[in-house]
C-alpha cells in the first residue's frame, strides 16, 4: 500500500496532544492590533483544544499525528 498523504494545511495549523487532542492557535492575533481591545489580545495568548466535531475532521488530514 502506498503511504498516506498528510494535508499541507492542516501540518501547519494544527498539533496532536499526547493524549490525542487537536491544539489549534487562537485567532486575530496577526494585524491591526491596536484596534482591538487589551482584554482581547490577552485571551487569545496561546491556544485551544478543538472541539470534538471539529477534531474528528483534522484528524484525517493528519493520519500519521
């Protein structure tokens, strides 16, 4: 059987946890920062656990993670 392709897309966006969880990164952190309010830029610091009905889809974009 030939291998698997992962997405390029979803390699770039997305990380497994050990458990198996997606992590994404938040959102609106990129431009035009200093429109938006402080409360705003801190809680998108970091990143997030996919919900499951998301994390069910990026996983076959990632079937080596």
């Amino acid at each position: 059987m030939p291998k698997m392709k992962t997405k390029a897309s979803a390699k770039k966006r997305f990380s497994l946890t050990a458990k198996g969880k997606v992590r994404r990164n938040v959102a609106n952190k990129r431009h035009l920062l200093t429109a938006k309010p402080t409360k705003m830029k801190r809680q998108a610091r970091g990143t997030e656990i996919l919900c499951d009905a998301d994390a069910r889809i990026v996983k076959k974009f990632l079937p080596y993670g």
